[in-house]
C-alpha cells in the first residue's frame, strides 16, 4: 500500500469515527426540547442525607436556587440506599464547538456553574460550609514560572473540580 492510499483509508475511518460519535452525542443528549435543540445532560452528585434532607418542603438548596431559571433540579434516593441524589441540568442547550470553548476558558460556562453549585450545595448539606482549600502558604513568596501556571489553574480549578 502506498502513503496516499494509507491517508486515504485513515481519513475515511476518522470520518466514520466522527459521524459515529455525533450519532451518538445526539442520542444520550435525549428527546428534542421546544426549538428542537437538544437538552442538556444532568450532572449528579450523591450525597449522604435522605431526600427530605437534601430538599425540605420542595426547596432548592441555595447554590443552586442561585441559578435561577437557569437550571432544572431533582433529588431522588442514591442506588444501594446511599443517601440521596441531587441532580441537575440546565435547561437550555448546552455551548457547542467554538462558544463552548471560548465560554470554558473565560469561565462562563454555564456547565461549569452547575457543577460548582452541585458541589457547594452537597458540602452545605452535609458539613454545613462550602469549604474551601487554600494552598497558598503564608506570607509573600518569588513567583517561579512553574508556580505561576500551578497558581493560574488553581483560579480556574473552581469550575472543574479540583487539582
């Protein structure tokens, strides 16, 4: 086989691989909304209190009451009787291709809200405080380069998770 017979054929599968995976996205992201935009997938976390805990008397808890018409929430018992879990999804679709990315790294992603609000609406359920980690030592300290990009992601770390 010749090299361009080899990018041929490599191209031809990437191809298939790609209208594979959006066939795919298109089913998991469920029926179509109104527009006929796809809806969102909801993002979980399980927490560690019953139901009636988690959301008393039908109310949201704040972080996510904080979002408004933003997002659509649910609680419902964890599988294997594991506490409860809180789930939510936002109500419109999601950003794709070049807005998703500009909003990920400007920190306006909509997904990204929704994951911190499940996140600090689990640590106020069950610790009573959104706790926070704060790595940086006492004092004033030389920037080095390395520490400059640790220190970047660590701002940014607030709406992905963790380092």
């Amino acid at each position: 086989m010749t090299r361009r017979a080899i990018g041929t054929a490599v191209l031809a599968v990437g191809a298939g691989a790609a209208a594979l995976v959006r066939r795919i996205q298109r089913r998991v992201a469920g029926p179509a909304g109104a527009a006929g935009e796809s809806r969102s997938r909801w993002r979980a976390v399980t927490v560690n209190r019953s139901p009636q805990d988690v959301m008393p008397d039908n109310r949201v808890p704040a972080p996510l009451a904080a979002l408004g018409d933003l997002v659509e929430v649910q609680v419902r018992p964890a599988p294997g009787d594991k506490g409860s879990e809180l789930r939510a999804r936002l109500r419109g679709p999601e950003p794709r291709g070049a807005a998703s990315a500009a909003a990920r790294l400007s920190g306006d992603d909509p997904r990204q809200q929704v994951r911190a609000a499940l996140r600090e609406a689990k640590q106020l359920i069950e610790v009573g405080e959104v706790l926070r980690v704060d790595p940086a030592p006492h004092g004033r300290r030389k920037l080095t380069p390395t520490g400059a990009v640790v220190d970047a992601a660590t701002r940014r770390a607030g709406g992905e998770g963790v380092l």
